[in-house]
C-alpha cells in the first residue's frame, strides 16, 4: 500500500507541475507561447507518461473521480478509495508548490489565476454554473470510460497509457474555454489553495461535477462489460 501511495502522490504531482505548469509559464509566453493547444498536449502528456511508469505499480490514476469510477465498476477495492484519494490531493498540492517557487522566482511576478478552475467571471471563456456543471460531468464520463475500456483485461494493455494521455488532451481541447478543464479535484484543489477567493470559493463544482461523472461511468461500464 506504501508503494502504491506514493505512486500515485508523485503521479498526481506530476500531472499538477506538467499540466498547470504548461498554462502557468508557457502558454502566453511572449512570442512563442503554446496557448491552448500546447497546454491540453501537455496534460495529456502527464498522464501518458505517468501511466506508463506509475501504472504498474498502482493503476496509475492520479484522480480521485478515476479512483471513485473504478471502485463502482467493481475494478479497485472500495476500501482503499480515501487513501488514494488523499494521496492524490496532497500530491497535486506537492507538485502545485513545486509550480509556485518557479512562478514566483522573478521580480515582479504575479502567478494571476495559476491556472485555477472556474465559472462565471472565472472562466476563461464566462460560461455559467450550469454549463460548467454539464461539461464537466460528461467529460469526466467520458474519460473513466475510456480508462475502463483501455483497461480491461480483452484490451491490449500496451495501448492504455496512450488512449488515457489521448483522450486527457482531447478533453482539455473542448473544455479549457469553459472551465479551464479539471475533470480532477486533486488538480483543482491544488491550485485553488494557492490563489483562494473565488477559486476555493467555487472548488466544490470541481469535486461534486467529477466525482459524480466518474461514478455514471462506473457504473455505465457495467453495460458494455457483460457477456452476450
């Protein structure tokens, strides 16, 4: 359990500093900024990489709405849920520190949202609670479905890490206009704690939208898994 902990603490630290990272220091960056695109690869990237290192060790999910997915799938033990979950929220908090020295290590320097979910006047593009709400539930959705099936024992499991890391980008490539995507609360809760205000004051769509997702994909999955 010690192992499987800290795999998915130094996972989720990873995706918070890689991903956040990307929007915080690289997206507008004068001249050659990655914008949104580059920001969605790189949390793709994230969780590509980590599935692959980490995924051996503790089924790399590095999001408590993928931990809640697949316990009601029946896939993970429900009684290991919180200790994966905290592991991935003080993860997300080490890698959201990490973040915070770097931004802040030159004059003048204003870390601005540091990449922080949000609705209303905090979303990027001013979406509202309910379409934040909606985007969030059915991306989250999506995404534990496609952990599911790239998961399952009739898939080939060298492809997992690369439908997982796809499907992350292609999420962040609809939502990020909307919520700046979290479909993670570790990876919300983290920045969140950093900025404070509107962000905390908000964080709680970025557990409830997630979490409930993940949980219709578990139990959704049930379909698609019985025998003929």
């Amino acid at each position: 359990m010690t192992k499987r902990l800290y795999a998915e603490f130094l996972g989720t630290a990873w995706l918070v500093l890689g991903g956040c990272g990307s929007a915080v220091l690289a997206a507008a960056f004068p001249q050659f900024g990655i914008g949104f695109a580059g920001v969605a690869l790189a949390f793709g990237l994230t969780v590509l990489t980590m599935v692959y290192a980490l995924g051996p060790v503790s089924g790399g999910h590095f999001n408590p709405a993928v931990t809640v997915g697949l316990a009601v799938a029946g896939r993970f033990p429900k009684g290991e849920v919180l200790h994966y979950v905290a592991a991935q929220v003080l993860g997300g908090i080490a890698g959201a520190a990490i973040l915070y020295v770097v931004a802040t290590g030159k004059a003048g320097a204003d870390i601005g949202g540091f990449a922080t979910n949000g609705y209303d006047a905090q979303s990027p593009g001013k979406y509202g609670l309910v379409a934040a709400l909606v985007i969030e539930v059915v991306m989250t959705f999506g995404f534990v479905t496609i952990i599911l099936g790239a998961t399952d024992k009739r898939a080939h499991p060298a492809a997992a890490g690369l439908a997982i890391g796809l499907a992350l980008t292609l999420i962040h490539l609809v939502s990020i206009p909307v919520t700046n995507t979290s479909v993670n609360p570790a990876r919300s809760t983290a920045p969140a704690l950093f900025v404070g205000g509107a962000a905390l004051s908000q964080l709680w769509m970025f557990w409830v939208a997630p979490l409930l997702g993940g949980a219709i994909a578990g139990l959704a999955y049930g379909v698609l898994r019985r025998d003929d």
